[in-house]
C-alpha cells in the first residue's frame, strides 16, 4: 500500500471522506485549465459522477501500474490534493507523474514541492525506476518552475496540443533520471 510521511505531509490512498473536496476540485474552472485537457465548456461532474470516478481509483490496480494518492496536511489531516503515477513500466524503469494541490489556500506554501520530492524518493528508491515523466502546459508557469527547480529538465514539445481559451497552447515534456536527481 502506498503510504509517505514527510515533515509536514501524508500521501496515502484516497478514501470517501475526500469526496466533497475532489468534486469541488474537478469542477474548479481554474484548475481544470492548468490540469485538464477537456472542453471548457463541458457540463460540470455530479457528485455522483464524482464518487463514481473516487470509488474506481480507490481500487488497486491488478498491473500495478497506476498509483493515486492523496495530500494530507499532517496536522489536521486536512486532504488538499492529489496525484497519481502513471504508466509505471517496470521493465523500462519509468512513469510519469502528475500532481495537484487543490486547496488554492495552500498554494505557495511548498507543500506540493515537498510531496513531490517524497513521490521522486518513492519511484527511485522503491519501485527502483529510472526516469520520471510529466508534461506541462506552457503557459503553467508555476509548474514549470517547480519541475525546473526539483530537477527536470525539458525534453521536448508537443506544438499546439491543447485548446485551451480560444487559442492552440504547446505542451512541454519533462524528465528526471535517476542520476540526476538531488535529495
């Protein structure tokens, strides 16, 4: 079971208790531009739909390929984000990651930099991994930043990916590998 403490944080599995705050986050039109890929005018998730989506990545993934996790300050256990690695490939030693701190509160408080070097540590040290993917949007330049910071360098572009308010924006492909990372 995937489960990280850090100085201030807890990363463990999602329960029903994050429901209210998952289905608020998956309808917040502002992190679903930095997060999403899907039409902005899409009709907003129900609850139900919500619940639907939390209960499905609740259940262990029999490949063991994907990993949900949730943020929890340690605290008071308050659940303000979330993140996943994907595509985990044992044989090739690579995933890619992504991560969300939904509570807009908590933003520029480090604590989604503190989460990621504890998920880096995680796939390096653990599932013995190689490298570590994530693609950003370019203009999240937040993320770039704090990628760019923990290490990762650009690896590429994928030119006009997304639509995103009316105009073609690119998507950035980072990497970190093993020997490059530093605790």
């Amino acid at each position: 079971m995937f489960a990280i403490e850090t100085e201030r944080l807890t990363l463990k599995p999602h329960t029903l208790a994050n429901l209210e705050k998952m289905h608020r986050w998956e309808n917040d039109p502002e992190l679903l531009y930095y997060n999403d890929d899907q039409p902005e005018d899409k009709e907003p998730d129900s609850l139900e739909e919500t619940r639907q989506y939390l209960e499905r990545i609740m259940q262990p993934q029999p490949e063991g390929n994907l990993i949900h996790f949730a943020i929890h300050k340690k605290g008071d256990g308050d659940f303000i984000g979330y993140g996943m690695l994907a595509y985990i490939d044992r044989y090739n030693r690579r995933c890619r990651l992504g991560i969300t701190i939904g509570e807009k509160d908590e933003w520029g408080k480090g604590y989604a930099k503190e989460a990621l070097r504890a998920v880096i540590d995680y796939c390096f040290k653990s599932l013995e991994l190689n490298r570590i993917g994530v693609e950003i949007y370019d203009f999240n330049e937040r993320s770039i930043r704090l990628f760019e910071d923990l290490g990762f360098r650009r690896e590429g572009v994928v030119r006009q990916a997304v639509w995103k308010r009316g105009a073609f924006a690119d998507e950035y492909i980072y990497g970190l590998l093993r020997g490059e990372y530093r605790n």
